[in-house]
C-alpha cells in the first residue's frame, strides 16, 4: 500500500513512545519490465483506496472517537480522492487529545489487518463465544481463577474416553 498521512499518537501525552498507524491506504503494485529495468509503481485499480479500518476502531472503542463517516467511501474532489479534507476531518476529530496528531507523510509499505480480523471475529461473535463457560470466564473475570469440576483424562485412556468429533480446540 501506499499511506497517505498518519496518526501519531501516545498513550499518555507525557509519554516517551509514541504510535502511528497509517491514515489512507493505496493498494499498490510494484513492476519491472526485466530484471535490469527500473522499478516502477502503479496502482491496483481493481481495490478502491481505504481509510485504515483498524484505526476507526481503535479510535473508537479506546478513545471515543468516531471516523465511520471513513468506512464505506472516501471524499473526493475534482482531482480525485480529496486527501486535505481527509486529513482536516482527522485532526478535527483528535483535536481534544492531547498528544494526537496527523502527520503528513507518504510512505510505500506491506500493512497487514489480521489482527484487525481477528479482533472483529471475537468482536461481533462474543455473545456466541461466551456460551461457553470457559470463554466466558476468560471475558469476564481473566484474573480470577477457573473453577471447574473436570479433571484431566490419563494419557493412556484419552482415546478410549474422548470422542475426536467432540471436541473443538480453539486457535
């Protein structure tokens, strides 16, 4: 992808680290005609640019800030997309943060969303989840201990006294 503009940010504004996730993503190809040729970047236009969906989510289940107006379609302008009024929306939304910031910066790079993914699979099936005791013990109460009734199976009758079929091993 390539990012246009990034938020910085820290998670105390007296904080030594600071964060930054990209704002707008690219979708990007790079090319050579032969292995001598220049290397050359165009974009994919079979994938529409996107507002990083990871960060309106954890703007908004960690600091109450809302860009979904970002999720479906982006702005634009007679140029195309309208890269300042994104970035203006951004700053107008962090602007009571202290410590937040947009930051504009192009940069070319490889982002991956698998914990986004991941976050949104438990997010919108946690009621399902939660049917099971266990999970929803470790939701609930993940510091307190567990307690169960169940003992552990001998190792030498495991397959005579678990049914494979039965048992779902989460990942």
């Amino acid at each position: 992808f390539l990012s246009l503009g990034y938020l910085r940010w820290k998670e105390t504004p007296d904080a030594e680290r600071s964060y930054r996730a990209p704002l707008i993503l690219i979708p990007v190809e790079l090319g050579r005609k032969s292995a001598r040729a220049a290397v050359y970047l165009k974009q994919n236009r079979e994938e529409q640019p996107l507002f990083n969906l990871t960060l309106i989510e954890f703007l908004e289940s960690e600091h109450g800030i809302n860009l979904s107006v970002f999720k479906d379609a982006l702005p634009e302008d007679e140029s195309g997309l309208d890269v300042q009024r994104i970035w203006a929306k951004v700053r107008d939304a962090v602007s009571e943060q202290d410590g937040f910031e947009v930051v504009e910066e192009l940069t070319l790079g490889s982002f991956s969303f698998a914990k986004y993914l991941m976050w949104k699979d438990l997010h919108d099936r946690l009621d399902d989840l939660k049917s099971n005791r266990f999970v929803a013990h470790l939701v609930d109460r993940p510091r307190d201990a567990y307690q169960q009734s169940e003992s552990f199976v001998l190792q030498d009758r495991v397959d005579k006294d678990i049914d494979p079929k039965l048992v779902f091993t989460p990942l």
